[in-house]
C-alpha cells in the first residue's frame, strides 16, 4: 500500500505536458498529423536547454580544450570537464577519472575488449553473453574471440524474454574471464537482474560490463551499487547529442590498461623512444573530443535531474502498462517479449503482415516507430521472427501517444483485410 501511495504522489506531480513543451521537435506534423514519436530506443528527441546550450557553446565558447591558454579554450575546458563531474554524480561514480567520454556504448564495449580482454582472454579462455545482445554487444567479442581462440557462450532466454538465470550460473566456470550483459533489451524492454548478475559473476572473480545504452534513460543507475566493472551508454539515448558516449570503469581497471588509441591529448609527453601516457581518464581520449557533445549531455544530465528520474521512472512504468494493455486489444497482434520487468518497450507483430508494412503505414498517420530486427538479430531467430515492430517510449510520450498508435493499427489492419 505505501508503494502504490507514493507511485501515485509521484505521478501526481509530473506535468507532462509542460515537459513535452521543452521538446520543439514534438509540435510539429508529419504528413499532415501531430508527430506521435514512438522511436525512443533508437534515438530520443532533444530538450530546448540542450539545444540551448549547443548553440551557447558554437557561438560564444567555441575552442579546443585542456591545452590552450586564452579565455575561450578555458571556458570550454572548463564546461567540458564539469560535464564530466554531471555524469560522474548521475550514475554515482566513485570519482571523474572514472568517466571516460567515447562516441557511444559501441566505442565503449569496444574499448574494453582492446584494452581490457586482449591482454587477459587466451586461448580456452571463455566470454559469457546472452542471447538478447545488441549486436554491439556480441561483434566485438566474437572478434577478439577468433583472434584469441578464445570461446562466446550465451545465456539463453525464456519465451517470455528473461533470462535464464539457473543457465547463467553453470556457465560461469574457472576459465570465464569476462560477462558483458546488457541491462535492459533494447529490443523487448526486458529489465534484468543486473545486481544478481553481477554478484553471481564477483562470487567467482569474474569482472561484468554492462550494456547501459537503454537502462540511464528509464532507470536511477549507481555504479557503486551495481558494483559493475565497467558501464556503458551513449548520449543520443539520454536526450543529449549524437556522438558522444561514456565509459564508465573502476580506476584500477582503467589505471592497468593499455590506451586504446594513440594521439594528441592521451599523453604527457613523447619522444621518438618513449611515449609517457596522459592520466586517467585522459588516457583513453585520444584526439579532439566531441567538445560540444560533451557539454550537451552535461546538459541533459541536468534537464533530466530538475525532471526527477524517480518520477520518470514511475510515469513510464504506468505509461507502458497503458500500452501493452492497450495493444494487447488489437486484433492478430502478438507482443513479443512478456517479462516481469520491462522498460517503456512494446515488439510485437501483427498477424503476417510484415513489420516494415507495419511500419510504412504508421508513418502516413503521423506515428514514428521502428521496425527491422533492431541489430538483435539472434533473439529474433530465438522468438521465430524475421522482424518486430518496435514502439519505444519515453517521459514526454502520453496516453494520447498510445491511442492514437492503437488508431493506426487499426487502419493498418483494414489496408490487409
């Protein structure tokens, strides 16, 4: 009783409408009909103060960082690293050398299988992942997989999208070196066990990665609670500009890898025969960063903690129950993925019309989803299905957002009659 009091205190005080009118993208008509933008985990739409801040920092701050010495570079250095400090108290890292800024969560898992697997995954070494993977998340160890011979094992999934955790611990063994997970599906909004996960791989010795990239959206993530080894997400998901990521790592990982790349910046200094490296994090960043990326998602970082991520969490949860009940009305749609604990993510198909049909028809009545197999092409082998239709939201979607998904379904349902 006093959780649901205080989920209905929550949703009391979150004005949706005043957040979607932060976001300009979202009054605009597409085909004729008000933008219903129901493709939240490929991209989010962007707040005007990130907006803001991007056209602040390219009209009055513009300059590279950390090495010059007039009023500009230190004004950008200093937005620079004080959006550091934002995602370092964001995610509740121990410390600002812990936070490493990439292009993304691809960049990020990439990092850590150069740096971090190369010079410790051997021959007969294993490397455990599941069968929900973004591809991002799998590539990468495949490759250092056939340059190591090393071995990938997957933790299988249930029909109703969990993971097998009984699976998951008899394929921890002694020549486990690394699991990399991702913490909620991008393709079917399955929420996992990440502390479970990760205590069951520390029992052994074995370091975790996770894959970030849908969960600091919808969820309140503290690393030091995770106890996680490494995290990883990308900006453009978080309401902030494309292009630019994070990684977060423990600093005795961090302090014990090789850089990933070489270059200006990851150094402090370099002779023809030696190269002296840069401190952390700075020895990962090599090269101009995406300085106004950078900025921008402090930005967001402080859009989304004036808005409340515990109010977000709670509308959404409410939100995605609205539409999985809502969709689930709709004649010959099937969801895909029917877990426990989901994040705002509804797959489904319906009947044997193709997705990208599906999806093709939404788009005249103004409704923006995705469709494909959402580069998780072995959990759509696992559900039987070539593609699903992907409707991913977000804080500022509404009730009205959903219904007007559920008219357009409808319609598509009489163009195949």
């Amino acid at each position: 009783m006093e959780a649901a009091r205080v989920m209905v205190k929550l949703m009391a005080d979150f004005d949706v409408e005043r957040i979607r009118r932060d976001f300009p993208a979202l009054a605009q008509k597409v085909r004729g009909h008000g933008l219903v933008y129901l493709d939240n985990a490929a991209t989010t739409q962007k707040p005007k103060p990130v907006i803001d801040t991007l056209v602040e920092f390219y009209t009055t701050h513009n300059a590279n960082i950390h090495r010059g010495v007039h009023a500009l570079s230190e004004r950008s250095t200093q937005a620079y690293e004080e959006a550091r400090k934002k995602i370092q108290r964001f995610i509740n890292a121990e410390s600002h050398e812990e936070i490493v800024f990439v292009r993304g969560t691809t960049e990020g898992i990439n990092l850590v299988a150069h740096s971090f697997g190369r010079p410790r995954i051997h021959k007969g070494d294993e490397i455990v992942v599941s069968a929900m993977e973004h591809h991002s998340n799998i590539v990468p160890w495949q490759i250092l997989r056939d340059e190591t011979g090393a071995n990938l094992k997957v933790i299988p999934v249930s029909d109703e999208g969990e993971l097998d955790l009984a699976a998951y611990e008899r394929l921890l063994t002694e020549r486990t070196r690394l699991v990399s997970v991702v913490y909620v599906s991008n393709s079917i909004g399955t929420v996992n066990p990440m502390s479970l996960i990760i205590q069951k791989a520390h029992a052994r010795g074995i370091p975790v990665l996770v894959d970030g990239a849908q969960a600091v959206s919808h969820l309140m993530v503290d690393v030091q609670a995770l106890d996680c080894d490494f995290f990883a997400f990308s900006g453009h998901k978080l309401f902030g500009p494309t292009g630019v990521g994070v990684l977060y790592a423990k600093k005795a990982h961090l302090a014990a890898m090789p850089p990933y790349q070489g270059g200006g910046d990851m150094i402090s200094s370099v002779t023809f025969e030696k190269t002296r490296y840069n401190t952390l994090p700075y020895k990962f960043e090599a090269g101009t960063p995406h300085i106004s990326g950078g900025i921008g998602l402090g930005s967001a970082v402080d859009y989304l903690e004036r808005a409340g991520m515990e109010k977000i969490a709670a509308y959404e949860s409410e939100l995605l129950d609205y539409a999985t009940e809502a969709l689930g009305r709709v004649e010959d749609l099937r969801i895909i993925g029917t877990s426990r604990h989901k994040a705002s993510i509804v797959s489904f198909v319906l009947g044997d019309i193709h997705a990208h049909d599906v999806g093709t028809i939404l788009d005249r009545y103004g409704v923006a989803v995705r469709t494909g197999h959402h580069c998780t092409m072995p959990l759509m082998e696992r559900f039987g299905v070539a593609a699903t239709v992907r409707a991913s939201f977000a804080f500022y979607n509404t009730r009205r957002d959903v219904d007007s998904l559920v008219e357009a379904l409808n319609q598509v349902r009489k163009v195949f009659r």
